[in-house]
C-alpha cells in the first residue's frame, strides 16, 4: 500500500510562496541596504515601483551628461522624476559619498 503524501510541507510552501506575491519586496530591501545611485544599472532602477525604462534611461543619462549625482535631490532635475519618484528611489539608493563627489559638493 502506498503511504498518502505529508500535506503539510506542500501547504507551507504554498503559502510561502503566495507570500511573495500578495507582499513583494524590492531588491533593496531584501540586501537590507542601499546601493549607490551611481553605479545603478538600468535594471535596478526600473526594480524600483514607479520607475519605468524611460526614467530609468533618463536617470543614466543624466548621469552620463552631467557627471556623478553628489546627492539625492539632484534626481528632481531628471526629466520624469517627481517627488513621488524620489521618494521611492531615496528607499532603495543613496550617494556613496567619495573624494571626489565630497570636492563638488564642497565647491559648491
């Protein structure tokens, strides 16, 4: 006679998983820390709720045009980046401060 399977490990796992989707959570939060917005890829941003590829691309090419963000509010002169959108990426991001962006900042 074939012994019937344990349900309970299945349920579990089931539940477990369903966890998932009713309460995702971002890369960020998962790591449990932040990364730097300067060296960002286009996928981690978009992973951020409320960035899409083109404010995503929009970010790097700012970054690309204007040099390394030196601090968050920078962010508000990116087109398509309000501050529902800051706010959101202040959750997963922050400035790394290094040498050089502490010499733009103390320039400033």
């Amino acid at each position: 006679m074939i012994k019937p399977l344990n349900r309970f490990p299945v349920l579990m796992l089931a539940l477990l998983l369903s966890m998932g989707v009713m309460y995702p959570i971002t890369w960020a939060e998962a790591a449990g820390t932040k990364a730097d917005i300067n060296s960002a890829t286009i996928a981690q941003l978009e992973a951020v709720k409320g960035i899409g590829h083109d404010t995503a691309q929009n970010i790097l090419d700012y970054k690309k045009e204007h040099g390394n963000y030196t601090s968050m509010d920078e962010l508000e002169a990116v087109n398509g980046v309000g501050e529902v959108r800051l706010n959101a990426l202040n959750e997963a991001f922050m400035v790394e401060q290094t040498k050089e962006s502490h010499k733009k900042t103390s320039m400033k």
